[in-house]
C-alpha cells in the first residue's frame, strides 16, 4: 500500500468476528498450516500482517490492565514509510515523530525545518 489506512470497527459483532479471525489466524500460522516464502519465518508472517502490532514488547496497549484489553480487539493503522501495521496508540506515536522516523529508514530524507 501506498498510502496510511486506519482500519476502526465500531460494530460489536463486526469487533467480535474480527477478532476471533485474528485468533484463527494466529493459531493456523503457529502451527505450521500457513506456509511461509523462503527466507521467512513462521511469526514474521503474523508480525507483518494486520493481525498484531508491529511495535512487538514495545506496544502502548501491552501497559494496559489485562481487563481494559484484548490483544485480538485492536483498531489498527498502517504506516507505508514503514510498511508495517500498528494499533491506533502506537500510530499516534510514529505519527508525531514521524520525521525524525523518516530520517531513519531512509539517510537522503531531509528534515522539513532543516536548512
């Protein structure tokens, strides 16, 4: 994708369906009924897909009490500069360092207040 996609379900039937998909998900490629390409491993299928947070250990919402949240019932962003899907709050995050984010990725990206 080329472009940044927020993905928000507000129907409880449609948040409950999406997230037992997730689960289902999950579960096919940990054992071994998705294959991975080449030069991939199982668990980076589930990490570059819609299904987790790419932020990993370092997710906003892993902070939360257990009974506040779900992993499976995440309104998720995708960043294409990082070409990576992540939940709402850690969007939030890339999004207001998202310049110094892009000097990262890529060495050429100038930074729009530097001269």
């Amino acid at each position: 994708m080329k472009k940044e996609k927020v993905v928000r379900i507000k129907s409880p039937f449609l948040r409950r369906l999406r997230s037992n998909l997730r689960v289902l998900w999950q579960e096919a490629s940990l054992h071994g009924h998705l294959k991975a390409s080449k030069g991939q491993h199982k668990l980076d299928i589930i990490h570059s897909s819609i299904c987790t947070c790419s932020s990993g250990g370092a997710c906003v919402n892993l902070k939360l009490p257990i009974l506040r949240f779900h992993l499976t019932d995440l309104d998720m962003a995708y960043v294409p500069f990082l070409k990576k899907w992540f939940c709402i709050d850690c969007y939030k995050d890339i999004k207001r360092h998202e310049d110094y984010l892009k000097k990262g990725a890529d060495p050429n990206y100038v930074l729009p207040y530097e001269s």
